[in-house]
C-alpha cells in the first residue's frame, strides 16, 4: 500500500522482506479489521507466528510472512491500463457480440480479429473484439465487411485506471478484504504492498 494504505500492488514474500529490511516499506501486524499496526523490519522479525500464519526459517526461527505493507515514502496511486487478454477484451466489451448487439454467456463468445491474423492483423486492443461463436465462425479469415457485417463500434484500448482497480486477491488472503473492499473491488495475488 502506499503511505496512504491505499493499495497499489502485490509483492513476492521476498520483496516484502527486502523492502522492509532496507526501511522502505513496514508491515501491518494485524489482528482484527480495526486492530492494524505497522511493524519496523526489527521489531517484525521478534513477532509471534500464529497458528494460520505463512512463515519462513531462518537461523534465529521461524519468521512470518508479511501480507500487507506500507511504504514509507510513495503517496500516489498509479494509473495503468488493463493487460490485454481475451477476460479484459470480455470486460471492455460488457459482454456484447460486438457485431450483432447481443449479450453473450461465457460459453457462446470468443475473441474474433476484425483485420484476421491470416491477413496481417494483430493481436491488439484496436483490433480484436468480443464476437459471438456463430458470427465468428461464419466471418472466418474475411474482413467483416466482406462477411457483411458491421461493428457496433470501433475497438480501442480501455483507459488507464487506478493499479488499486487491478489488484486480484486470488490466493484470498483475508488481511486484504478490508483495502480491496474499500476500494470497491473485493476479488479474490500474493502481499499487498
């Protein structure tokens, strides 16, 4: 998180531990939604590990693995734009067979190339949409005005938005319900920093 506990990204155990080692980040000693206290590198490393905690060995015992860090000197929020995949083309799209109007369920849509990649086109933001199965079997290596189809609308890359919208708890690490919740986006990624 940054020094706001605004959550901007997620860090491997190992980061987590460098970055609190070197002073630039502490980490949350939670104990409750409303009990969060930032722990220094020196005092985390005399911590109890709990029964559920993740821990690594060291010469001196077990340590926990941090789940949620502060830095101590970065206060934006980052803006980036969604990767590029065919689950971010299905969120642009809302859905929507981009050629024929209809709302598609997951299994009755795929990712069609409006320029096809048999003719030179690219697997980019400008140029992939959501189609349904039927129409984009249909279209094949045509261009769709050679199938006789029309967009709904030109395709382009989704804006930039906060990294705090991005960030994934898939590992569902309880300590991040709250910082994700708030930010409108509990979903169940590794610490959040």
């Amino acid at each position: 998180m940054n020094r706001n506990w605004q959550a901007i990204g997620v860090k491997s155990p190992a980061d987590a531990f460098s970055m609190m080692a070197a002073g630039n980040a502490t980490a949350l000693n939670i104990s409750a939604e409303d009990d969060m206290t930032p722990v220094t590198w020196e005092d985390w490393m005399r911590l109890p590990v709990n029964e559920g905690d993740n821990a690594i060995g060291t010469v001196h015992g077990p340590v926990r693995v941090p789940t949620v860090l502060v830095l101590a000197r970065f206060d934006r929020v980052p803006k980036r734009r969604p990767k590029f995949c065919a689950k971010a083309i299905w969120e642009r799209d809302g859905g929507v067979c981009q050629y024929t109007g209809r709302k598609l369920k997951p299994n009755e849509g795929n990712i069609d190339h409006i320029v096809p990649v048999s003719r030179g086109g690219k697997s980019t933001w400008d140029n992939c949409v959501l189609a349904d199965k039927k129409v984009n079997s249909k279209k094949g290596s045509k261009l769709p005005e050679e199938a006789g189809l029309k967009l709904l609308r030109r395709p382009s890359a989704p804006r930039e938005v906060p990294v705090t919208q991005l960030i994934r708890n898939t590992y569902q690490v309880r300590d991040w319900e709250v910082f994700l919740a708030h930010a409108g986006i509990f979903q169940t990624d590794r610490a959040v920093s």
